[in-house]
C-alpha cells in the first residue's frame, strides 16, 4: 500500500537473525520508515549465534562496517520488554 503511494522499498521485507520480520522504506518526502513485528523471542545466545551465521553469508557479499554490536544491545533490550509484556499479561488473565 505504501509502495503504491509513493513509497521505495529500500530493505524489502525480511525474517531478520533477531527473530524480526523487518524491512525499510523511504516515502516521497525522503522520510525512512522501518517495519518490524516480532516473530520470534529468541535469547541472547541464539540471537548472536544467528548474528554469526549471517555475518559470515553476508561477507561474501560485501566488506563493511560492522553494525551488530549495537543490535546485540537493541535486540536484548526488546526481547526483555517483550518478556515482561508477556509475564504482565499472564499475570492480568482471570484464574
């Protein structure tokens, strides 16, 4: 729908190592927008084995800068709020 307005997809639409399904776009005015919704909860030792695992395909493909030590820090921060989303939520269902 976005693309249809306008919009450039930028990162299409992916399962990301984080346990995101996660893409980028940018609309007509140059603003960029990222898409997620989480799909998996993953602990921090299968979010940095995952991480190996794609850095090792992804320098096949190029030779950049290194982003994912900042990830390993966002990634653990959300997969802890959505754990305590989750223990709030059980604890509020009736008995």
């Amino acid at each position: 729908m976005a693309v249809n307005a306008g919009a450039k997809v930028t990162l299409p639409i992916m399962d990301a190592f984080w346990g995101d399904r996660y893409g980028q776009l940018e609309d007509p005015y140059g603003h960029r927008w990222s898409i997620a919704t989480r799909k998996r909860v993953l602990t921090e030792e299968e979010i940095r084995s995952a991480m190996k695992a794609f850095a090792a395909k992804s320098k096949e493909k190029s030779a950049g800068g290194s982003f994912f030590p900042p990830l390993i820090h966002l990634c653990r921060n959300a997969n802890e709020r959505v754990r305590a989303e989750s223990a709030t939520a059980t604890r509020l269902q009736p008995a």
